[in-house]
C-alpha cells in the first residue's frame, strides 16, 4: 500500500469568505498509522509561519491536529482537521476546526515529487 509520506501542496478556506484562503506547504510523514510532520504557510509579506502536525490515518481517513511554532498570541491555538485521502492517494480533502469556526483545505502532492514517482513506475514497469 502506498503511503502518504513526502511533499504536499494545499489551500485552506475560510468560512463565508471572512478572510482569504491561505496556500501551503507541507511534509507528511505516515509509519503504522501515525502521521506527522511540518507546515508552512505564508500570511502576507514576510509573515511566514511553521506549523507542526500530530495525527491519524486509518484507512482513507486522517486526522490531525495543527499547532503553530511561534509566540504571537494570535496563533497560539490549535487547529483540528479531518478529511479523506484519494484512493491514488494523491489528493486530500477536508474541514479544519478552531473552537466554533470552521472552514475546509485541500492537498496535493507536490507536481515536482509526482514526476518523479512517475519516472520510478516507467522504469520498473
């Protein structure tokens, strides 16, 4: 079974459209069960952030939760977020959640690492 370790790219929605959607990037990194790893996300000129993730997978359904690694009061809370993962898993939709608002994500993974395990699949093929 393919597993969903490596590279990702993804969007993040707000709900109503309150506040624009936020690209991504992300490492995952998925051993019996347990995913882990690193976001990082731009919130304006200069303003990029680093997020660490702590979750699940169990069949096509993951879970984590988001906790940003800075001291600014206004990201000091955790996010949780639940979706499902393609079956070419490749893809990855969902909804986050923060206390009562809610809004939804989706990743891909990234085209540069696609290409490459591509290339791999042609050369054992």
């Amino acid at each position: 079974m393919k597993s969903i370790s490596g590279f990702w790219a993804g969007t993040y929605a707000y709900p109503n459209g309150i506040a624009p959607s936020v690209d991504f990037d992300c490492e995952l990194r998925e051993s019996g069960g347990t995913v882990s790893g690193e976001i990082t996300e731009s919130h304006g000129p200069g303003q990029m952030l680093i997020a660490g993730i702590t979750g699940q997978l169990s069949g096509n359904t993951i879970s984590f939760t988001k906790r940003y690694k800075t001291t600014e009061p206004a990201f000091l809370w955790e996010i949780a977020y639940s979706g499902q993962v393609s079956p070419k898993k490749d893809h990855i939709a969902g909804t986050w959640r923060v206390g009562t608002r809610q809004g939804t994500f989706e990743m891909h993974r990234d085209a540069g690492e696609l290409q490459e395990a591509k290339v791999h699949e042609m050369a054992v093929d």
